[in-house]
C-alpha cells in the first residue's frame, strides 16, 4: 500500500481539534525525516523557490515562470502519466474535462502563471504562489478573494509517489482542474469566506470538515457510478484505489450533520468517506450549515 499524498495538508493540521497550524515561517523548514533533508542539492532549490514563492505572494505578483530542472521534469514524467490513467478511469467528468481545457499534459510540467490566466477568464479564481503550507486562517482569506494558493514545488526524486507535504503535483494534478468548474468554484470560496468570517472554534473545526471529506477527499456519484472529485486522492496513485475498492473504507452518501462531527487523521490513507450528488448539492448543504451558525458572508 502506498502512503498517503500528504501528511500535512494545507489548513489542516497534525492534530485538527487543537488547531495547530503551522507558523508563518519565513524560511525553508523541513520536517525531520524528509526525504531530501539530506541532500543540498534538493534543499538549495528548495530555498530558491521558498524565497521566490514567498516573494511573489507577498508582493502579490501572481506565480512566477519558472525554469524547471531535469531532475523535476523527470519526477513529473514519473508521476503524471501512473496518475493520468487513474484520472481517466475514476475522477469525476468535471475534473477530466478542466485537465484537458487546461492542457495539463504527462510531458511538460505546467506553469502556473498560464493555468492562472486561463481560470481567471474560466470562473474568476486566480492561483496564489504558495511558498509551502500556509497559516490555515491565511489560506482561508486568499481563498475568500477567490485566490488559491499552490506550490512550485517538487516532491523529492527518491520517493516520486510520496511527498510529506503539499507539493506542486498535489496541487496542480489535484486542486487546479476543479477550479475550472463554476459550482465548485463557488463552493470554495464560500468555504474561504465562512472560515474569515468567524473566531467560533467549533464553526471553524466543523467547516475544515466539510472541507476536509469534499475538497480534500471527496467522492462525486455521477451516472450511477462513485467517482473521485478531492485533490488529497487525485494526486495519489495509492489513494484513488484504496478509496474507491478498500473494504476498509466506509464510503457513505455526504450528509453534512454526519460530516462536521467526523473526525479525521491527515497522516494516514482515508478510511471514512462520503459521496455527494453534485457540487451544487454541497454549496447548498453549506448555504444551509452557514445560516445554522449564523454566519454571514
Ligand atoms: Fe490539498
């Protein structure tokens, strides 16, 4: 079995009843155990793009075009295609729709500055350079701008089917394509606004819920087959299986009440997960969970 796409994901944390996020570091911090925490090389470039993404973030100049190296271009070249005939078989006809508009192919790592452009004009969201895992309440207020923050990143060449934390294959393989999608789109940036919008401990561990088994690892029912939508699964070729055929997963049909009282551990393969109807379905439930709380957007 494959480890997890992530062990910290963006907004989430270790423990996610406390709430611990990470700081807002303003430089390159590994966490011990990382795969490349031995290897200078991999740490320099690291650095490179920490300084460069945070810069762009910062002064709000949108991702920069970056030249990648063969090292990275040869991970994608490892990952993309074993993840691609995954996506063809089992993501949601939305997301393979946004691949192809998107022109995401096996062969050349993307730039995010076009795949900005092109969602500006699709569903007005733009990408945010993310120098790695944000502050959760700073993820959240780029997201209520209708910005999303990715990486530029590359996991390290020793492990291409893992990364312990969110890297550009996470991203750009899991989180971008929906954002082509106008229903999902709004979803998001609802869930960006509600969590700026309310100090409420409850309310936000609730909404990082909803967030956590939709966004992150949700599962869409689409012509009467459970396909994958959540970027935690796309971008994991061990995940996208374990979710759909594991008899140890539990795959219920998303009930919002059932989903903001489900905890969940980001340091291991998803066993509880939930299926919805539609993505207008979920900007409903969460219309309604919102007016529950008394939050106003
Ligand atoms: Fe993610």
């Amino acid at each position: 079995m494959n480890p997890p796409a992530t062990l910290v994901e963006y907004g989430t944390t270790i423990d996610p009843q406390l709430m611990v996020t990470p700081p807002d570091a303003a430089t390159l911090e590994l966490e011990t155990g990382h795969p490349g925490e031995n290897d200078a090389e991999y740490i320099r470039r690291r650095e490179d793009l920490f300084a460069l993404c945070r810069k762009h973030r910062l002064e709000q100049l949108g991702p920069p075009l970056l030249d990648y190296n063969a090292e990275e271009t040869r991970i994608w070249r490892e990952v993309s295609p074993k993840l691609d005939e995954l996506h063809l078989k089992h993501a949601c006809r939305i997301y393979l729709d946004a691949k192809r508009d998107l022109a995401i192919t096996r062969d050349e790592i993307p730039q995010l500055r076009h795949l900005s452009e092109r969602l500006q004009r699709e569903t007005n969201l733009h990408l945010v350079p993310a120098e790695g895992a944000l502050p959760y309440r700073t993820f959240y207020e780029y997201i209520a701008e209708r910005g999303f923050p990715v990486t530029q990143f590359i996991r390290h060449g020793s492990h291409p089917e893992f990364t312990p934390e969110p890297d550009m294959i996470h991203d750009c393989l899991g989180h971008v394509p929906p954002l082509m999608n106008r229903d999902y789109a709004e979803l998001l940036v609802l869930i960006g606004k509600a969590v700026a919008a309310t100090n409420k401990g409850e309310q936000v561990l609730a909404l990082k819920r909803f967030s956590w088994f939709s966004i992150e690892f949700g599962l869409l029912e689409e012509v009467g087959e459970v396909k994958v939508f959540g970027a935690g699964i796309l971008s994991s070729t061990g995940e996208i299986p374990f979710s759909l055929f594991s008899p140890d997963v539990t795959r219920r049909p998303f009930e919002t009440e059932v989903v903001i009282n489900t905890d969940y551990d980001p340091s291991r393969m998803q066993d509880h997960l939930f299926v919805a109807p539609s993505f207008s379905f979920l900007r409903c439930e969460l219309e309604h969970l919102l007016q529950r709380f008394g939050i106003q957007v």
